[in-house]
C-alpha cells in the first residue's frame, strides 16, 4: 500500500479518529440533535391536534351561537307577540270603559235636560196660571164685553202654546 501513497499507520490513525469522532457526535451531538427534533415533532402534532381540537370547538360554539340567537330571536318575538295581545286587551277595556263613561255622561245629560225641561215646563205653567189669575182679577173688575172675553181667552191660549 506504500505504492499507491497510503501509509498504513495514517489510515489506521484516521479510522480510529473517525469512529472515536462519530462515537463523540452520536453521543453528544446525534442524540441530543435527534431528540430535539422529536420534541419539535411532538409539539408540532400536538399542535395541529389542538388546532383541530379549536376548530371543532369553535364549528360547536357557531352552532350553539346560532342556535341560541334563533332561539333569542324566537322568544324575542313571543314576547313582543304576547306584548301586543296584552295591549290589544288592555286598549279593548279601555274602550269598554270609555264606553260606559260616555253612555253614563250621556244619561246623566238626558236627565239633567228632562229635568230643567220638567221645571221650565212647571214655570211656564205657573205663568200660565199666574197670568189667568191676573186676567181673571181685571176681568172681574170691569166688566167685559164678549169680545174681550173672547181676545183674552185667545191670549191666554197662545201663552199656553208657547
């Protein structure tokens, strides 16, 4: 081998510090490099599990948002619903009520006019009588002919219709 330039103690030498270097890096550069990678590795799925788990999570808390917002929207209109049916009662008793006030205001009206017709009426009456009285007292006084018997009787009879 000494022919082709290769010294036997050289090359010895050199494999030796070869497997004595990939001895020293596989121990203290290998596997310390390889378990970093694996960590790296797992963190990495571990990742991309969680980010899957979040993406589930996330459709799932979609849905129940969405369900409750029709649902929110739902009981929104229920009550907005019943709201209006309490009022349309509420305005129907009013009515009924404003009803009664107006039919009672009107009766009492009707009444108080029948009795200030009753008690015109009554004074009228009264006139009617007080005047006969005092025509009767003139005519008893003078003497009357037949046709001032007749103009007053004619005057009391168009008092009396008015």
């Amino acid at each position: 081998m000494e022919g082709l330039g290769i010294d036997l103690r050289i090359l010895v030498g050199q494999v030796i510090t070869f497997l004595v270097l990939m001895y020293l890096l596989k121990r203290f550069a290998y596997k310390p490099f390889l378990s970093v990678l694996e960590k790296r590795s797992k963190n990495i799925e571990e990742g991309v599990k969680k980010t899957e788990e979040a993406e589930t999570s996330l459709k799932k808390i979609r849905t129940l948002a969405e369900e409750m917002s029709l649902s929110q929207e739902k009981r929104s209109k229920e009550i907005v619903a019943a709201a209006e049916i309490k009022a349309q009662e509420k305005g129907k008793a009013v009515l009924a009520l404003a009803e009664k006030e107006k039919t009672l205001i009107i009766e009492n009206a009707k009444k108080a006019m029948e009795k200030e017709r009753e008690r015109m009426q009554e004074a009228q009456q009264k006139l009617t009588v007080d005047l006969a009285f005092e025509v009767a007292k003139k005519a008893l006084k003078e003497t009357m002919t037949k046709e001032q018997d007749k103009k007053i009787i004619e005057k009391l009879a168009a008092g009396i219709r008015q």
